[in-house]
C-alpha cells in the first residue's frame, strides 16, 4: 500500500525537476485535467475499499476522464460554453462524495475493529 | 500466487497513476505559482505602455502634419522668392527714409567755430528780424539758427542730416531748453556740427548765397566752415520711435 505514495512522491519531484509549464492560458485545462485524476483516484480507492475494485475501469476512468474532461472544456471555450464550469462542479460533488463515503468506511471498518 | 502476481500488477498500475499524477500537479502548481504573478502584472504593465505608445505615436502624427504644413509653407516661399526679395528692398527703402539705417556718400561738414579774429558788432540782417533782440543773443547760437541752416540744407538738396552726430528724421525738432540746444531730447554742445549727405556744391553754394557766413559772423561772432567729403558717414537715429497716433487710411480697392 506505500508503493503509491511513494509514486506520488517520485511524480511530483520528477514534476519539479522537469520544471514544465503550461502556458497561462492553458492552466485551466491541466486543472481540469488534474481535478479529474484526483477524482479518479478517489474513486478507486473507495472502490478498493467497497471490495469492487477493477483495474480496467480504474485505468479507462483515469485516462478517459482526465483527456475528455480538458478537450471538452477546450471545445467549450471554442463554442462559447462553460464547460469548464460544468467539469469543475461534476468533478468537485464526485470527489467529495468519494471523500465522504471513503470516510465513512474507514470509520465503521476501524469501530468493527475496536468492537 | 495468481493472486500474488495480480496485486503487485496493480500495486504497479496504481503507482504508475499516482507517479502520473504527481507530475500533473507538480506542473500545475508551477506553471499556476510562479509565472502567474509575473504574467499577470507584465500584461498590466504592456497595457500601460502600450496606452502611452499610442499616446506618442498620436502626438508624432500630429507632428509631422504639423512640419508637412510648415514645408509646404517653406517651398511655396521659395517659389514666392522674387516678391520676398522685392519686399525687402522696399523694407530697406523705407528704413533709409526713415532714418533707421547709417548711410554713407558724398556731403558736407559744416562747423560752427568761434571766431578767432577781432568782433564784430552785433547787427541783425533785415531778413532775420524774427530773433529775439536780447543781448543774450550775441555769442551764442540759438535753435533758430540751427533749423534755419538746416532747413537751408534741405532746401538744397540734402538727404540726411545729422547735428552732432544726432539724426533727423521727419519727426525731430530743433529747439533750446535753457541755454542750451535740444535736438530731440537730446541735449547737444557747442562746437556744434553739422553733416549733410548730398550734392556738396550744391550745398555748399546754396548757403553761401543765403549769405549763412555772414550772418553768423555778425550776429554771433561764429565762424562756419564747411568741408566737402567724399566719403561722409551719418549714422542711424537711435532715438526711441513708438508707432502711435499713427493709423494708415485705407483707401477702396487697396489690399
């Protein structure tokens, strides 16, 4: 279980030392981007924790979320509609929601526990 | 085993996302921190500079309309440079008239000397019965005098006169205050004298028939002597002349 967080560790170093950066215009679509990995990854962790987790599905979400979450946002800004807005506000309810139901789990599993 | 071999796969997968992740955010945080304070006042900042270009580039328009006005002034007076020229003879004409400018040429110096040799009683011409019958008189030169010889001068011909190196022009007078001679407002000495430009016999005999030597020598016991020259010098008035009282009539049809 600590392998992915050190995963996470290495990336963000590796993201530092790489120094990238995304013109000021685009922030907002590696944001999107982000916001939707971040929710992936909530997403499977409570899946794991639901006994219900998939690779495949966790895989498919994570890529096809992050790339259609920033092109469609892109295309909205094209077409003169927010999808920036509607993908931060669908992305946000989903990771709390995944936060809360992630809590609640780990709260009954560690009262079972103690039980 | 199978089991064992499927977790670490996705142990892997999950690492590999999270890497992934990691590196996202990383950027975002870069990109979203450090070159967002920066850009944002650098674009605030070309606003500003990009006003004040305009701003110059407006005012320099309306400086090289302003210079195309003034070359198109300049190359249609070089066009008009005959009538400049024809202008500034006039203009020069008319300063020598008004006795702005030195002049030079051909004239006579006329001296009022005191007589050196034994005097002669006073006795006024019959033709000068106009001077004031006062002792005072003998010895000393009045403006009567003075305007009388220059008036002479005139009336033979004379173009510019100048009494002690004091001009005259059409407006100067000639009169005492005191015991002494103002031309102008200027106060001149004896010995006086007297420079006039113009034909010197013409000058000289003119005086001489009006019996001038005579006449001083006998009422005021002065001497005069003239000299012609060839190459006399009167200089400029150096009074103060203010245009007043003076408005041109403008006659139908005149310009």
């Amino acid at each position: 279980m600590w392998l992915p967080i050190v995963g996470l560790i290495v990336g963000i170093a590796a993201g530092f030392l790489l120094d990238l950066r995304v013109p000021q215009e685009y922030t907002s679509y590696l944001s999107i981007a982000l916001l939707a990995g971040l929710d992936t990854i909530f997403g499977g962790i409570r899946s794991y924790l639901e006994g219900m987790f998939n690779v495949r599905i966790f895989m498919s979400g994570f890529f096809f979320n992050t790339l259609f979450a920033a092109g469609l946002a892109f295309l909205g800004a094209f077409l003169g509609i927010d999808l920036y807005m509607a993908a931060i506000v669908a992305f946000g309810v989903r990771l709390f929601n995944n936060l809360a139901v992630i809590r609640r789990i780990l709260l009954s599993n560690w009262l079972s526990q103690r039980d | 085993m199978k089991n064992l071999v499927r977790k670490r796969k996705i142990t892997f997968i999950l690492t590999l996302i999270s890497a992934i992740i990691g590196i996202m955010l990383a950027t975002q945080l870069q990109s979203n921190l450090t070159p967002k304070v920066t850009e944002s006042r650098s674009i605030t900042e070309l606003r500003g500079t990009l006003l004040k270009e305009l701003e110059k580039s407006k005012s320099i328009l309306s400086d090289i309309s302003k210079y195309d006005q003034l070359n198109y002034q300049y190359e249609t007076a070089l066009n008009d440079r005959e009538s400049i020229a024809v202008m500034k003879e006039e203009l020069q004409r008319a300063k020598k008239l008004a006795g702005l400018v030195p002049l030079e040429d051909r004239g006579i110096v006329l001296r009022i000397e005191d007589n050196d040799s034994a005097p002669t009683p006073v006795e006024y011409p019959t033709e000068r019965g106009n001077l004031p019958p006062s002792g005072e008189s003998s010895g000393v030169v009045l403006d009567d005098d003075l305007r009388w010889l220059v008036n002479e001068m005139l009336a033979n011909g004379a173009k510019a006169i100048s009494i002690n190196g004091n001009r005259l022009i059409s407006t100067s007078s000639i009169r005492n205050v005191g015991d002494e001679i103002q031309v102008d407002t200027k106060t001149i000495q004896p010995p006086y004298e007297i420079k006039a430009l113009g034909e010197p016999e013409t000058l000289i005999s003119g005086l001489k028939l009006e019996g001038v030597e005579n006449f001083f020598l006998q009422s005021v016991n002065k001497q005069i002597v003239m000299e012609e020259r060839e190459h006399l010098v009167i200089p400029a008035f150096t009074g103060e002349k203010t245009i007043r009282f003076m408005t041109p009539v403008k006659a139908k049809g005149d310009s």
